[in-house]
C-alpha cells in the first residue's frame, strides 16, 4: 500500500448522482438473489 497522491474531485453534476437521478439503476450487477449475512465474505 503506498499513500495517496493528489485528489481531483469530481464536478458538482456528478456528485450524488443517484440521489439526483434516482430512476437510474444503481448497480450495474444484477442479481436475483442476496447472499445471507456472513455469506459473501465465504465466496470472495
């Protein structure tokens, strides 16, 4: 791990994105089911 450099944040229209546009999807991957808790940690 090495330290951060410089930082550009990003223009105002793209922060929040999905608050301001919330008919857009908000994960590009869909899927049909939600592992349980503990769960996605075992299959990493």
């Amino acid at each position: 791990i090495v330290p951060a450099t410089d930082f550009w944040r990003a223009e105002e229209y793209h922060q929040r994105y999905f608050d301001k546009h919330s008919g857009h999807y908000s994960c590009h991957f869909m899927r049909g089911w939600v592992p349980a808790e503990g769960e996605a940690a075992k299959q990493a």
